[in-house]
C-alpha cells in the first residue's frame, strides 16, 4: 500500500512542477467531451488566464477532442448507434511561463498520416491573415465527404495558437495497421 501513497504522490507533485492544467488519457465521447468541458473551463479559471486566452485554450481543447471521438482509430463503441463513438485518446493542457501547451495523442489509421500531413503542414508556414483566409473559404465551401465537420479544426487551432502547429506520427508496436497522431499548440 505505500508504494502506491509514495507514487500517487510523486504523480501529483510532478503534475505541479510541469504546471499541468488539465490531462486526460481514455476515453472520449461527444458527453465525455461536454463533462470534461466544464473542467476545463474551471480549471482555466482558477489558474487565473486571461479571458482571451482562455477562449483560444477551451476552443483549441474542443477541437483536439472532436478530432478523438471522430478519428480515434481506436473505438470502444462505433458511433452508429445514437449515443455515438466512444474513441481513445489523450489530451493536455499546461503552462510553460507565460505560454499554454495544448497536446492531444491518439492512434490514426496508417492509410490517413498523408492526408493529415497535407491539412497540417501548409498551416505550419502560413500568416495569421492567410490562415483567417484560409477560415473564412473554408466556411463558405462544401463539407468534405470523409469530413465530420466542416473542416475547421486545424484552421481554428493555427489562428489561435502564437506558434506554427507540431505534428509527429510514430508507429506502434504490434499494430502495423495505425500510428500513433500526436499534436502541439502553443498558445
């Protein structure tokens, strides 16, 4: 029993030092997302961020969690029933001075790291005032088909976000079929 006291305390007292505000690793569903929002918003509070920031983190934290519940290549339940996919996935929220770090991990199909590479990277070397562009055209067009939404997200997270997007791909053992997505943004 002390060995888990003596962990569960190292945990909390590592979570402090990395000035983590928010981390959840498991499951996320449309009303897991909705409960974790209230959280979030809290937390932020509490931690005492300014309201425009705190806007740009809970927008940024909605879209890292719709990306899980929607293409989590790992699924709990597949979402054509009504209460929808319960997927897997991680996301974070800390602070590192004055900035915010916002990171979301979650295993991808193998066959959608190119498509993701194409959304991402353009977005790593555009302006604010090409990105805001980039929003407003994406607004007035079609959804794509594969899309579950109107394609938003990474533009929503690179306008708010002070740096360009990170994104690494890394394979995972005994699962040649899906890679491991993980993102950064930094607000």
């Amino acid at each position: 029993m002390s060995d888990f006291i003596d962990q569960d305390g190292a945990f909390f007292e590592l979570a402090q030092r990395r000035n983590l505000i928010f981390y959840h690793k498991g499951y996320f569903s449309h009303n897991i997302v909705a409960a974790m929002s209230e959280v979030v918003k809290l937390q932020l509070e509490v931690a005492g961020v300014s309201t425009p920031t705190r806007r740009k983190l809970f927008s940024s934290f909605i879209e890292l969690s719709q990306n899980i519940v929607h293409y989590s290549a790992d699924s709990l339940v597949d979402g054509l029933d009504k209460g929808g996919a319960v997927r897997e996935g991680a996301v974070c929220i800390s602070t590192e001075g004055e900035r915010h770090l916002m990171m979301c991990a979650n295993p991808v199909a193998a066959g959608a790291v190119d498509d993701l590479r194409e959304k991402l990277e353009p977005l790593r070397n555009m302006t604010l005032e090409e990105i805001k562009a980039a929003y407003k055209t994406s607004l007035r067009a079609e959804t794509p088909p594969e899309s579950k939404g109107a394609g938003l997200g990474f533009l929503t997270m690179a306008r708010d976000a002070s740096a360009p997007l990170e994104f690494a791909f890394h394979p995972r053992a005994g699962d040649p079929g899906t890679v491991l997505f993980c993102l950064k943004t930094i607000i």
